[in-house]
C-alpha cells in the first residue's frame, strides 16, 4: 500500500471518529422551546386522542416543548406534563416543533472526507417547512360560570364521561365553537340528557346539574 493511499484511509478512519465522538459527547438528545397555549386544550398521557387526560391547560399559559411526533408535542409545565396537539402549541407565531441537531460525512471530493457537523439545526442547510394535518375534529369546553369563565373541563369529538367525577354538578356554560353534538346529563351513564350543537353563555335548569357528557 503506498504513502498516498494510507494517508487517505487514515483520514477517513480519523474523520468518522470525530464524528461519532461529537455525537456522542455534544449532540443532545433534544432541546426544548418555549412555548405558549393558544386555546384550551387537554393534556393526554400519549400523543393521540386514545390516550387518557391527565390535565387541561388554559389558554396563554407558557410552557416548553420538550419534543414533537407527528402531530402531538410534548409539553412541560406546572403540574402534570403531557401531549398535546400541535396546532395549541405557538412558538414564535409557529406551530410548536423539537429537533436535533444533525452530523453529515461526506467521503467524497479531491481533499479527503468533508464532516459538517451542525449543533441545534444552526449549521444545517434551512428546509422548506413541513405543513402537517392535525387530527383535531373539534372540541367543546364545559366551564363552571357562566359566559365561558372560570374552571373549565374541554372534551373532543368522540369522547365521553359517564361520570364527571369532582367537575360533576358544576358546569354552567358549554363552549361549542365548532358546532359539535354535545349531550349533556344531569344524571350518570348519560341519563336525563339535553343536546346542545352551538355554545351556550348559561345553561339554565341544567346550570350546576350536569353529571354525565358524550361528545359527537
């Protein structure tokens, strides 16, 4: 083997060494991003509308973006941390996204391998930006005063309780911006119920009696 054929081998040796040091030692596993809630949302143990709700958080809070899957970012914040949708998530005016930064080798070219080696996305060539479709099918907020103010329990289409645990006999206004079918029962297991499809600033006989609810 002659001089110049060694010494290209043991640059690409060396290049791809540094390489996976970098990453080992300098690459984090993800960064967070602040963040800020642009509507009521629940919070859900998983990124999907299968998994439960362990939380609601209000619209305006500031939360960090810990990572994004499709299109569910996981968010940390006072009280329990969780996914929620991306299209609640506002970072900057954009939708809320996580990354990480990325490592290129390239073996090719007249001066031996090339490494780019790009923390935080900074040095990595800009992409056009991916337009994801959430999944979101509308929503409806119970809140426990009138004219949508005070405590609120939001739920999406296709979910139900049968019982409403400590929200149960509290709500007093339905916000229903998407015109959803909303049954609404002053008893358990969907009971003595009235249908609601628009939003509704007072609930009248029903004010402080709901019990159970169904969203269609």
């Amino acid at each position: 083997m002659n001089r110049n054929t060694r010494k290209m081998l043991l640059n690409v040796a060396t290049g791809i060494a540094v390489a996976a040091t970098a990453a080992a030692v300098f690459v984090p596993a993800a960064y967070a991003a602040p963040g800020m809630v642009t509507s009521n949302v629940n919070v859900r143990s998983g990124p999907g509308t299968n998994y439960g709700v362990v939380d609601t958080v209000r619209r305006g809070s500031q939360v960090d973006v810990q990572q994004c899957q499709g299109s569910w970012c996981f968010i940390s914040k006072p009280g329990p941390d969780g996914w929620v949708s991306s299209s609640y998530i506002s970072t900057n005016g954009r939708p809320g996204n996580a990354g990480q930064p990325g490592i290129s080798i390239d073996l090719g070219g007249g001066n031996g391998p090339q490494i780019n080696i790009g923390v935080g996305g900074q040095n990595r060539p800009q992409r056009p930006p991916v337009i994801e479709q959430p999944d979101y099918a509308g929503e409806v907020c119970l809140y426990d005063r009138t004219r949508f103010r005070g405590e609120s329990l939001c739920l999406e289409a296709g979910e139900s309780y049968r019982n409403l645990g400590e929200f149960a006999d509290r709500a007093s206004s339905i916000d229903n911006p998407d015109g959803l079918r909303v049954q609404v029962c002053s008893e358990r297991n969907f009971r003595n119920c009235r249908t609601y499809t628009t939003s509704a600033s007072s609930l009248g006989d029903f004010d402080d009696y709901i019990v159970s609810v169904r969203v269609r």
